[in-house]
C-alpha cells in the first residue's frame, strides 16, 4: 500500500486521516477524493486526494495525498487508465466509508463533460456512471477540483 502525506509533505498514516475525517465529519464537513495521473515514457504515476473542507467554521481546507507509479504498458488506452483513476477514487471512497458511514463523500472524476470535444467526454457517462454505481455522488470538470487541481498538481 502507498504512503499518504499531508498537503505539506509530511508522512501520514491512513489511520491519523481516518481521526481527520471523523472530526470533519462530525463538524458537517465534506470529503472529495480525487485522482488523477500522468503518462511518462515507461512510467503512468497515479496520485490520489483526499480533501477536507466546507465544515461548520472550518476556514480553508486541508488534504491528503498518495503517489504510486506503474509500468505504462498496462494502460495500452486513455480508457484504461481513466478507469483505473476512478477505481482507485472508488476504493478510497469505500476505505472511508468502512471506518465511517456517516461521511459525506462525494467523488472527483478527471473527465470532462460528455458535450466537450477533450479526450475524456467520451468517457464521462461510463465514468459517472461507474461512480454512482458504486453509491457515490460525483462531480466532473470543472467542479471536479480535487482530481483535476489537487491530484493532478501531485501527479507530474
């Protein structure tokens, strides 16, 4: 399993951010989980974020975020690794929810909108689909920050 780091560097285990969604959580505070990646020659780095904010007297935000990296072979199309971005959204979003069920998760989906002409709109319905599927509201660019800002600023 990846290691988790705060927005400012430093090592965090998944259970301190567990205690901080919880205490978010039990102030009405929102939990976006993110992911993004980024293809290099032999390398896809994938990063995922878990954002914290908009809670009762909560100024600004915090978040938590993990790196892997992955051969880039096995993501032969955008499709694939689209997929595997909200997978892993999903999975973290299931790992959360396991530890606290009360927590408003709502996932980030790096896609945009199916009336786009980007890359990603063909994959929108598919992937919002998958999302909500999974019992998960969800939000896609541009309202999808914690994958196409916070994620994706970890990801290069």
């Amino acid at each position: 399993m990846s290691e988790w780091f705060s927005g400012s560097g430093e090592r965090v285990s998944f259970e301190d951010i567990l205690k901080f969604v919880k205490l978010h959580s039990n102030n009405n505070g929102m939990v976006y989980v993110g992911c993004d990646s980024f293809l290099e020659k032999h390398m896809c780095t994938f990063s995922t974020a878990i954002c914290l904010c908009h809670a009762d007297n909560q100024e600004g935000g915090r978040y938590f975020i993990k790196r892997h990296k992955v051969r880039s072979d096995h993501f032969a199309s955008l499709l694939q690794r689209i997929t595997a971005e909200v997978q892993d959204s999903i999975f973290t979003g299931m790992k959360l929810l396991e530890h606290h069920p009360q927590a408003k998760i709502e996932l980030h989906l790096d896609v945009s909108s199916p009336d786009k002409e980007n890359k990603t709109s063909k994959f929108a319905d598919m992937m919002i689909g998958y999302a909500k599927g999974s019992g998960f509201d969800c939000k896609i660019k541009p309202q999808a920050f914690a994958a196409s800002s916070v994620a994706d600023k970890h990801s290069k």
